[in-house]
C-alpha cells in the first residue's frame, strides 16, 4: 500500500479516497430492494398457482412486502454504520499517536484532528510533513478502508437474508397488504413527528437565545421602544454606544414596505388570475401563465439590482420633479419591486384555486341569469376563498422574509416613519445584519438577532390565526 508521501505531487497529497463506497453501496441497496420486489411477486405467483384471486392481497404488496424486508433491515444498519464509523476511527487513530501529541489539550487536540484529516483528503499543503502524522494519516485511511468494505459485507449479507425471509413467508394467506400498510403508516408517523420536533427544536433555541437578550436588555424597551442602535461597547474601557434595541423601528419598516409590495402584488395577481381562468382563451393562457410565472424563477439579487439602478432613481427623479423629497433609498422602490416579485404567487395558486370550482356551479350560476361578472364575484370567490386567502398568506410570508430588494433599495436605516419616500430597514435585513461577521453569541447585539427572530415568528403566527379565522368565518360550504 503506497503512503501519503509517495502520492505528494506538487505539495499537495492527493488521496484516492473512498468517500463514494457509501454511496454507491445504497444505490446498489436499491438495486437489490427492486429485485427483490420483482421476485416478491413472482413468489406470489407461484404460490397462487397462477390465480390471483387465491391471493390474500395483490402481486404488488408481496412484491413490496419482500422489498422492504431487502432493505429496511439493511438501511438501519447502514446509517448507524455511517454515523458512528468516523468518530470511532478517529478515537483509534488518536489512541495510536505519540504521547506528545496524544496529551494535549482538547482544543490542541482537535487542531490535531483536523490536520489528520485534512491530510486524509488532500487538504493538506506541506513540502515536508510530520512523519507521526503521515503514519496516522495512513492508519486512519486503512481503517476507513476496512470498516467500508466490512459495511458492504454487514449490508448486502442482511438484504440478501431479508429476501430469503420474505420469500419463505409469502403464502396464499399471508396478509402481505396488512403488513406494507402497517409500515407505511409508521413511516408517515415518523416523519410527522421529526417535522414536530424540528419545529419545537428551531422554537425552543430561538426562545432560549431570546430569553438571554432579555436578562441583558429589558424586554418592554425591545417591545416598545422607538429607536434601534445595537451598536455596543465591547470593553469596559471602550467609548461608544450603549445601544438602542427599540424593534418599533424595524416592524414599521417591515410592516411599511410589505404593505406596499401587497398593494401591488395582490389586485394585479388576482385580477390576473381571474382572467386567466374565466377570460383568457386557452392558446393565450397556455402562453401567458408560464411567462407569468417565470417572474417567480428570478434570483431576488437581480430584483435588487433592478431596485436599486433603475426604479430608485426613476423615483426619485419623479419625485424631484413634483417638488418632493425622495431618499436615494426608499420604502416605495423597495415595495415596487417586491410586489413585482410576488405577483407569481398570488395569481397561479389563485388560478389554480379557481379553476379548481366545479364548472357546474358556474353552469348553475348561469342557468338562474347571472351574468359573467355576478357569477366570478358571487360563485367563484366564496367557493375559492380559503385557497385565495393561502396564496395571499404565502405572498405575506414572502414579503415579510425578504432581504436582498431590502438592502439594496431601502438601506439599513431604521428610521421610524410611514412615509414611502425615506429609506427604512426590515427585520430580516437587520437579523441578517447583526449574525454577518465574526460576533461574540453573549453580547446583546448578537443576540437581538434571535430576539428578532422570535417576535417575527409571534407576529407570523398571529397572521395566520388571523387568517384562518377569516376563512371559516366567510367560506362557504358547498357539496
């Protein structure tokens, strides 16, 4: 077996790794889970005597039934394998090192470590390096060389046992149907579950991170306070700020500039939808909505670009001639743009929302004299009205999450206003702001951000309190 000096070429050690054997060992899982479902059938078959109806269930579940034995068993052991194999290589090839480098400290320790696997990978650059760590180089690719090949045997030997048990279980009787359902349900549960907890976990280190700003800054001055300067002094004998951490500020801005991309965003997505859906023939609404809807595929960098070169000073210069006063960065520019983003949004989902009513409601509509119009405003939007309210809210949530248009055409100002023509900053902005960096996670600057975070995450949620009471107050029910 060569070693990591002789595959130097040029200062870099260049290792033939065999980082891929894992992956290409699930994708031959997989390929072993398809057989075995094809041979789950054909035992069905065999036993049914050619006769299905003999069959409990289907060919299909069988098949299925023999599948999942190949590879759930197998993808256990797989993942553990992959999760715990680095850690546990990592400790023997510590425990091999020489003292001088096996009794440092932790931190030097793991420095230690990374270099080792730096030089793994070919990370490392050095013309001459250190002979102990090109041997724990080697005995660490010798052990990662082992335990991969020991997985494909782990791995492929319990597939192949799992098609053999399957295969002996497949009879006329077997409730093969009752056993695959069983395992998707418990599938489904699980994945319910991680969703909860992910959601109670990204809760719950919000909150905690919250609760530490609000021991260092008190929370009414965060909740009411009217002015946001989170620049502090970061030692006792350092002159500056003490910091302002006042949110009022950021929710205007916020509140101010989703506001004005919503009053563009939804009367022209709406209205388009509706004609799209009632109006529009189907040559031109076969080429209108995917060109509406390419607007939706634009990196948000270049609506900030497009803010920022273009309506800004267009603004402005409308501005300077009525006599007003308009900032280099303003709310206005910044909402425009923003609207024009999520036009997307509203119309398709609201298309597909109506286009969704039954036509025989349109058809019975028209039947008791109702014209075109009476029938969109009287039929198709109370029956539509719970899915045009979730397009709004998806529209509302983009808004309040935006950053780049932000930046780059309403600045970082936190100026407390309603006027559209001054520069003002967003929550997110500022989140974004206050996490860019090297940053200290005990000073109430960096923690403002979580703060933030948290009062974003209450204001969302009481949103859509807000609009699903709406939707089971107005909706109408129809059969």
């Amino acid at each position: 077996m060569p070693t990591l000096q002789n595959l130097r070429r040029g200062g870099r050690f260049r290792i033939p790794g065999d980082r891929a054997m894992p992956f290409y060992l699930f994708l031959s899982l997989l390929l072993f889970s398809t057989g075995a479902y094809y041979l789950g059938r054909k035992r069905a078959f065999a036993v049914s005597g050619g006769q299905i109806r003999n069959l409990h269930s289907l060919p299909s579940f069988y098949g299925s039934y023999t599948a999942l034995w190949c590879i759930l068993p197998a993808l256990i052991v797989f993942a553990l394998w992959v999760t715990l194999q680095p850690g546990i290589i990592v400790d023997l090839v510590v425990a091999d090192l020489p003292p001088e480098l096996h009794n440092l400290a932790p931190d030097r320790l793991n420095l230690v470590v990374n270099d080792l696997k730096n030089l793994v990978s070919g990370n490392f650059v050095s013309s001459t390096p250190d002979p102990a760590m090109l041997a724990a180089a080697d005995h660490y690719r010798n052990l990662r060389t082992i335990g991969n090949a020991a997985l494909w045997v782990v791995v492929l030997t319990l597939a192949t046992l799992g098609i053999a048990y399957a295969w002996r279980t497949i009879s006329p009787t077997f409730r093969a149907r009752n056993r695959v359902e069983q395992v998707v349900n418990l599938f489904l549960i699980a994945s319910s579950t991680i969703a909860i907890f992910t959601t109670l976990g990204i809760i719950l280190s919000v909150a905690f991170e919250s609760i530490l700003f609000f021991q260092k800054v008190p929370i009414t001055e965060f909740l009411f306070g009217l002015q946001w300067s989170p620049q502090t002094a970061m030692r006792a004998d350092q002159t500056g700020s003490s910091g302002a951490f006042g949110s009022v500020p950021l929710f205007a801005g916020t509140l101010l500039i989703s506001g004005i991309a919503m009053l563009i965003a939804v009367p022209i997505g709406l209205m388009s939808a509706l004609f799209l859906s009632e109006y529009a023939t189907p040559k031109f609404r076969a080429f209108a909505k995917p060109t509406l809807e390419v607007l939706a595929g634009i990196p948000t960098v270049v609506y900030g670009f497009f803010a920022a070169l273009t309506v800004a000073p267009f603004i402005r210069e409308i501005g300077t001639a009525m006599g007003l006063h308009v900032a280099s960065e303003s709310a206005l520019a910044a909402g425009l743009v923003m609207g024009i983003m999520i036009i997307p949004f509203v119309s398709s989902l609201s298309d597909d929302v109506i286009n969704a009513v039954p036509q025989s409601m349109r058809d019975g509509s028209y039947a008791l004299g109702a014209t075109k119009s009476e029938t969109i405003t009287r039929v198709l939007l109370p029956a539509a009205l719970p899915g045009i309210v979730g397009s709004i809210l998806l529209a509302v949530s983009r808004a309040i999450g935006e950053t780049m248009i932000v930046v780059m055409a309403a600045g970082l100002s936190a100026n407390l206003t309603a006027n559209p023509l001054e520069a003002v900053t967003t929550v997110t902005v500022q989140i974004v702001t206050l996490l860019t960096g090297d940053q200290e996670f005990d000073s109430p600057k960096t923690l403002a951000a979580f703060a933030l975070g948290l009062m974003l995450f209450v204001v969302t949620l009481i949103l859509n309190i807000i609009a699903l009471h709406v939707v089971r107050k107005y909706r109408e029910q129809y059969e």
